[in-house]
C-alpha cells in the first residue's frame, strides 16, 4: 500500500524584508512574488505550490509588517496578512536575524498568538555571517513546533523546510495540478512585473503611490511576420509631482522602467513583448 499524501495551506508570515518573498520563489523554484529592498513590496497574498512525490504544500506570501506612521495602506496590507491565516494548516514565521527584533516582529507575535496551527520559526538569510539576534531567536524556540535556519538566497535549509512541513500537513490530495506553480492569473503577475520596476526604481514615496492598471494584452505580428506580445498599462498616481517623477527628465525615468519590465516580461512569458507604458495621474489612488 502507498503511504498517504500529505497537503495544505501554509502562511509565510512576518515583518516586512525579512525576505519572504525570496523564500516562496526559491521554494518554488521561479519568482512568483515580486522582491525589492523597499519594504511592503508585496501587497497581495500570493500562493506559491511546492510538488513532492509525497506531498504538496501551498505557500501563502504575505505583506510584511511595517512600523511606520498610520496610513490606509500599511493598515489594509496588515489586514491582508491576518486574513491570509485564515483556513490555512500552518504557519511559517519568517525572522531576520541580521537585525534586531523590533515592535514589527512583536505585532507579528500578536498575532500568531490567535492562531491554532502548528507554528515554525524560520531563520532566514543564514548567508549573512553577521547576525545578532540568532541567539535571542533560538531562545524562543520553545514557542513553535519547529525551527528551521533558511536562505533564500542560496537555497540553504529550504528542504528542511518543506520537510517539516510535509510531516504535519493532513492526510489530502493534492489542491493543485502537478504543474502548477501559482494561483496567480497571467495579467496579475504581468502588473506586479511592471510594479517591480517602479519600485527599485523610483525612490521612497513614490511607489506608495502607484497603482499599475492594465489596459490591454493582445497578441501580435511585426510586418516581418514575428509574433508578440502587445502589453498595454499605465502606472496612476495621485500627484502631477509623481507624475513628473516617474516620466523623469527627457522621459528617461519611464523609458528605463519600461525597458527593465519588458526584459522580465520576455522571460516570464517566453516571447516577445512590446510595452507601451502610460504615466496618468489618478486622484483616487493613495487616497
Ligand atoms: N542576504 C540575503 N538577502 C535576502 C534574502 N532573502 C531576501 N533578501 C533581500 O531582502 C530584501 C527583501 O526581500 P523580500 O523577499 O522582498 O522580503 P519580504 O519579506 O517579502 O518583504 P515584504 O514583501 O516587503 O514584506 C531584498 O533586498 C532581498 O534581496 C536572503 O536569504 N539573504
Ligand atoms: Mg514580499
């Protein structure tokens, strides 16, 4: 008789740049989620699926945590976060020992507290020789069912991980066909691509006050009989300020944001694309 398969929900949970992100796509083996240095880069939950031959188990990628002065946005992403526990089986509590817990990590504490799941403490970026609050972590090891050190930058730990949570997932098919790796739909991840760009390359404010909306995805042919993809989006913003900002001096500003999405763009779909990117100003965006 086979051994029973194993499958379920499992939260990646935890203060905003500890790398969650990274995690998820190195667990899957390709970006699903969109990375960059600024903090909440990642504002929709995004499930990530890992195949094993006895199991599945299926990432849920949260906004992080982020202290900062009260807005709309950090409360809705903090919001996105807790609902995303919702219905799962597990959760992963993602920490970054380079830095030293802050009020972030607390509020994420808080939170887990309300959550009945097996809990696993992930201690992430192990490729990092300096990190001070290694010990103070290991300390708490006692409030989770397990704890595991992880890169996601070097893959270190990451089938520790799906390990251990393989082995306290229930007894269930398979949620997702073998060879799916996200529950996110093309022209989703086509706009997070685009938002990637404006994120690592427009400085602070700005792309908390971006919404990117896509127009149009149609396929194509040049008059030389190559086919493409014709991707037509526009980045709103609230402010004629914004607005300069992301066209920049000459439109070199846009020109580089569109060129870096288009070559994301052509390797996560397989073929070619043209980009016609619009910078529109919106005053319900950011509001
Ligand atoms: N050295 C090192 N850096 C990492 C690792 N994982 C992520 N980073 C970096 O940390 C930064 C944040 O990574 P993300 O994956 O976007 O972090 P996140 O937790 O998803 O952040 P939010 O979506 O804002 O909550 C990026 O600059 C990453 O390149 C790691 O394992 N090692
Ligand atoms: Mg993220």
């Amino acid at each position: 008789m086979s051994s029973p398969f194993h499958a379920g929900l499992v939260a990646l949970i935890g203060r905003t740049n500890v790398g969650k992100s990274t995690l998820l796509n190195a667990l899957v083996g390709r970006k699903v989620s969109i990375v960059t240095p600024k903090p909440q880069t990642t504002r929709h939950p995004v499930q990530g699926i890992v195949h094993r031959p006895g199991g599945q188990v299926v990432f849920v990628d949260t906004p992080g945590f982020f202290k900062t002065r009260a807005s709309r946005l950090v409360d809705e992403l903090h919001g996105r976060a807790r609902d995303a526990l919702e219905g799962i089986d597990a959760v992963v509590h993602v920490v970054d020992p380079s830095r030293e817990p802050g009020a972030e990590d607390q509020q994420v504490c808080d939170v887990l507290q309300g959550v009945a799941v097996p809990r696993l403490l992930c201690l992430n970026k192990a490729d990092l020789r300096r990190r001070p609050a290694l010990e103070s972590w290991k300390a708490r090891a006692g409030e989770y069912a397990a704890v595991v050190e992880t890169s996601g930058r070097t893959g270190l730990g990451l089938d520790t991980l799906v390990g251990e949570l393989l082995s306290r997932l229930p007894e269930h098919p398979p949620l997702y066909p073998e060879d799916q790796v996200t529950n996110a739909h093309r022209d989703f991840e086509i706009a997070e691509l685009i938002r990637e760009q404006v994120y690592l390359q427009t400085g602070e404010e700005v792309p908390y006050r971006t919404v990117i909306e896509l127009d149009s995805v149609e396929p194509a042919v040049t008059r030389e009989g190559q086919p493409f993809l014709h991707i037509k989006a526009s980045i709103l913003t609230p402010h004629d300020r914004y607005q300069r900002m992301l066209i920049g001096v000459g439109a070199r500003k846009i020109r580089d944001i569109g060129t870096a999405a288009r070559q994301e763009l052509e390797s996560r779909l397989g073929q070619k694309v043209f980009l016609d990117l619009d910078v529109l100003v919106d005053r319900t965006v950011g509001q």
